[in-house]
C-alpha cells in the first residue's frame, strides 16, 4: 500500500473557543472557518489540515492518510477487504467536509479511525498564519506526525506495519516503550507509546525557523500548567521542541530541524540513549520514569554523544573555523 504522508486530522473537543485561541495565537494556525460546532484550519496551501469539532469528547475522531490517486485508493480498498477488514467509502459530502476527492475509511484494532484519501484541494490565497511565523514544514512530507498510546503496543503493530505498509524507524524501551514508523523521508510519520490505555499522545508541527520554537515556547510557558515536555532534542530523528497542553488533553510538539531519511536503505536500531539528547522534561511522566530518563539524558552526556543540527538552504549561515581542535575533529569525522 502507498501511503504518502500524514494528510489530515479530525479533533474531538469540548472547549472550541479555547482551540480557536490555542490554534492561531499559539501554534499560528490559520483559522479557515468556523461553525457553531466546529472550526478548520490551515497550515499550508491546502485548504484544510485541521478540523475541531465540539462533541463534547477529547482526543482524536481521525486520521487522513495520502494516497497517490483514485487507482491506488480502489487498490487500497481491495487490498484491506481481502484481509477481512470492513472498508467504507465516504460519501460526496464526507469528501467534500475533509476537502478531499475521495477516500475510504475503516478503524485499526484499537478503534481509531483511519482514512485513507486521495487529491486534497488546495486554497487560491497563500498562508496567513495566526501569529508571526515563517511557516510549516510539509509539503511531501506531509502535515508532521501523530503518536498514539496503546494498551500494548503488539496489539496494533503489525496492522500499521504488516497491513498498511509503514517501515519501522527505530524504537525505544526504556524510559518508556515507543515504536516509531515511517512513510517518507520524514524520520516518522506515526508512533506508539505503551502507556496501558488507547488514545492519543501527541501530534508533531514542524517550524521553518527555530525562533517560531523558541518564541512559541514563550507564549506557552505563559499559559499556567501549559508546558508537556520542556524543550529539548531527540535522539532519533534530531527535532528541537517542546510540547504543550491542546485544550483537548493530547500535547502538540512545536520543533525545528527534523532529519530526513532515505527510506529504501533505513537500517531500525534501539535507542538505548533514550528519546532525547538534552532537555524535554516530561511533566506527563511519573516521578520513577522521569528520574530514569533524565538519567538517561545524562548517561548521553557522559558519552559526548552529539548530532548535527539539520537545517535548510538558506536557513543558516556557515561560521569560519577558529579552533584548531575543531577543525581537526571535522577532518577526522
């Protein structure tokens, strides 16, 4: 199955004047329309990437996944029926409601609802973000990615894997239990943390310029109980974040600088480091677990490991070398 990236995601809530305030003065969303149930927003050319609607729930309703073109939906479609998982199509006016046009949809063994779509319409008028940002990272990449707790993460695996065809990326046993997938260059586009109980973790926004991080890391530590994880880099895919409290009780991780892939020779490995390099003090986190991962942050201090920052033409500036040592260790590396 080819799937192409994150698309879109349906959010449950009951408390959509806050998403209003969090979504454009926060994360410098576009509000795109609004209802007396429910709001949309874009983060790019496409017409829609977000849509809230109050239901009087929290979490996640769905999660649109890309597919090349209606063939590859219709091949899509077979393929799950074959394997005994009941597949519905959306109707004119469902496709019309994801701004999209066509798509399937059907739920994983956990109960989420996943579509899958094909040819998403794209707005006339350029982004006009909420706030002073320089803008998203999606294009082909797609909207970020989405982590989802799990009961057991063994449970649901191998439906994404074996099923849909995402690849693993890497995976991490302690501090936490975490597998994460990918369907692009985009390091993952979906991961799972075992945390006992379905639902969902966390959904992934990548900046173009790391003071959008750091400006909306201000304005979140100014919102009292806001803060998810302070900011910090990962081990895996190198992003520079923090995460924040969405009035539908799942986090947002706002980051810089994600590392792309090449997905046909990506070799998996454990991160025996733990998630992250410095930082991200996880506030959901117990107090024996959150011990344990920052003792695992510093067990990577102790062990020099560092990452180079991934950045974009045109988003950095390169400095002249003035350290002898410095300039060794780039000749020898």
């Amino acid at each position: 199955m080819n799937i192409l990236s994150l698309g879109y995601v349906g959010i449950s809530t009951d408390r959509l004047d806050d998403w209003l305030d969090y979504g454009v003065n926060l994360l410098g969303l576009q509000q795109v329309d609004r209802s007396r149930r429910g709001v949309a927003f874009r983060m790019d050319d496409r017409l829609q990437r977000l849509h809230v609607e109050d239901d009087g729930l929290e979490g996640c309703r769905f999660f649109g996944w890309e597919l090349p073109g209606a063939e590859a939906l219709d091949h899509a479609a077979a393929e799950l029926e074959t394997q005994g998982i009941k597949v519905n199509r959306g109707y004119p006016a469902l496709a019309a409601q994801r701004r999209v046009a066509d798509l399937i949809y059907f739920f994983d063994p956990a109960g989420n609802r996943v579509e899958l779509f094909h040819e998403a319409q794209v707005a006339d008028t350029p982004f006009s973000p909420g706030r002073a940002i320089s803008g998203f990272r999606t294009g082909p990449l797609g909207l970020g990615h989405v982590v989802l707790t799990a009961e057991r993460i063994e449970d649901i695996l191998p439906f994404y894997r074996d099923v849909l065809g995402f690849q693993l990326s890497d995976y991490a046993l302690r501090p936490f239990k975490a597998f994460f997938l990918h369907v692009n260059a985009r390091h993952h586009s979906l991961a799972f943390v075992e945390t006992g109980r379905k639902g969902v973790h966390h959904l992934m926004m990548e900046l173009m310029n790391f003071d959008d991080v750091g400006q909306g890391y201000d304005l979140a530590t100014m919102r009292s109980g806001n803060i998810g994880a302070t900011l910090g880099r990962h081990t895996n895919d190198f992003m520079t974040s923090f995460y924040s409290w969405t009035p539908s009780k799942f986090m947002v991780e706002y980051g810089w600088g994600g590392r792309e892939i090449d997905p046909a020779a990506w070799q998996p490995e454990e991160l025996v480091y733990g998630p992250s390099l410095w930082g991200h003090d996880r506030t959901w986190l117990d107090d024996a677990r959150r011990a344990e991962a920052r003792e695992m942050r510093l067990d990577a201090a102790r062990a020099g490991r560092r990452e180079r920052v991934q950045v974009l033409e045109g988003n950095h500036s390169v400095m002249s070398g003035q350290c002898a040592w410095w300039d060794a260790m780039k000749r020898s590396g």
